[in-house]
C-alpha cells in the first residue's frame, strides 16, 4: 500500500507552474521542495546528465523573466542572503521526467 504522505496535493503543485516563453514550467528550487532535496543537489544531478536536458526540458531563465515571476510570487523576504545568486532553471514537463529519473530522492 501507498504510504499517504508521499502524495503531494495537486493544488501544491499547480500553484507553482508558470508560463514562461510560452511553456508551462517549474522552478529549480520548486522542484527541489516536492522532491525533498537541495536545490544544489537537483542542479548538481542535472550538471552530471547534462545531456539529457535540451532546451525544450529545461533552460534557465533571464533576468528579466527571473524578476516578472518574483513580483508574482511575492514571497521573498528581506535582509541579506535571501535571494538566490544565480538565475532559477526552469523544467517543462518533459524536463520534470527526465529529472525523476536523474534525481535520487525518496519522492
């Protein structure tokens, strides 16, 4: 039987897709929450498979995509260290398969 906790609601997950040159994507570190690891520990298994990542399953956003979604989310705090150093990636939901299979996590 399914252990009840490893399922994710799927508001949780809806509410963190954008549209972002005209492809429904997540965010790395979106990502990273509902596969339970480090947004530097997703990166870092998508760097080793490089490969298996074109554009069309991820990319990383520019600076201007990356502020337009952080005035939508709203959620950053103030003080120093609270936003990111580098630019988010991006996954389309090919990227998002591929990643399970690349990613070693739990969920």
């Amino acid at each position: 039987m399914a252990d009840k906790q490893a399922v994710i609601p799927l508001e949780r997950i809806e509410s963190r897709i954008f549209l972002v040159r005209g492809q429904k994507i997540l965010l790395d570190d979106d990502l990273a929450a509902l596969y339970e690891v480090e947004v530097k520990v997703l990166n870092q298994a998508v760097k080793r498979n490089i490969e298996r990542f074109p554009e069309d399953f991820m990319f990383q956003l520019t600076d201007e995509e990356a502020t337009r979604l952080r005035s939508q989310i709203v959620t950053l705090n103030a003080g120093r260290g609270q936003h990111k150093k580098y630019l988010p990636y991006a996954f389309t939901e090919q990227g998002v398969a591929m990643l399970s299979s690349v990613l070693r996590s739990k969920r």
